[in-house]
C-alpha cells in the first residue's frame, strides 16, 4: 500500500471511530492491522494538511490523549469562506 492510500485509509478510520485520540487509534485492533507505521501515515497526512494535531511527532503514552481531527478539503473551505 502506498502512502495515498494509507492517507485514504486513514481517513476512513477516523470517520469510523469519530472523534479520535492518538491512544484510542494506536490501540484500534483494526488500525493495528491496517496500518504499519500509524506515526509516519499520520505525519504524512498531516504535512498534505488533510489531519490536524498538535506537535509534529506523536507517541505512545505520552500523547494518547491528543485528540487527531480531519480537516475539511480544501474546496470546502473556499465554499464557507465565499458563503460567510
């Protein structure tokens, strides 16, 4: 699986599991699975700006509880900045 489609099944997750902490995704049975490297799929969401989270680098224990959310696309924030 490429890095795009580790992005793509990232966001799936987390649409799946809602509102997310790095603890309650790391510890996911089914991100287990899915996923290799959580850390380095998460860094390479968040560098094509498609995840929000605080830092750079995220790890077990210690940031489990760092809430990880989605960001709208980017043609959804010029349609709420034209509509405002």
């Amino acid at each position: 699986m490429n890095v795009e489609e580790e992005i793509q099944k990232l966001e799936e997750e987390i649409h799946r599991l809602g509102s997310v902490t790095f603890g309650v995704l790391f510890n996911d049975d089914r991100c287990a699975n899915i996923f290799e490297a959580l850390v380095g799929t998460l860094r390479a969401a968040k560098k094509r700006k498609i995840v929000a989270f605080p830092g750079e680098l995220l790890l077990q224990g210690v940031h489990d509880k760092v809430e990880i959310s989605l960001r709208p696309p980017p043609q959804a924030v010029g349609v709420a900045a034209a509509t405002s």
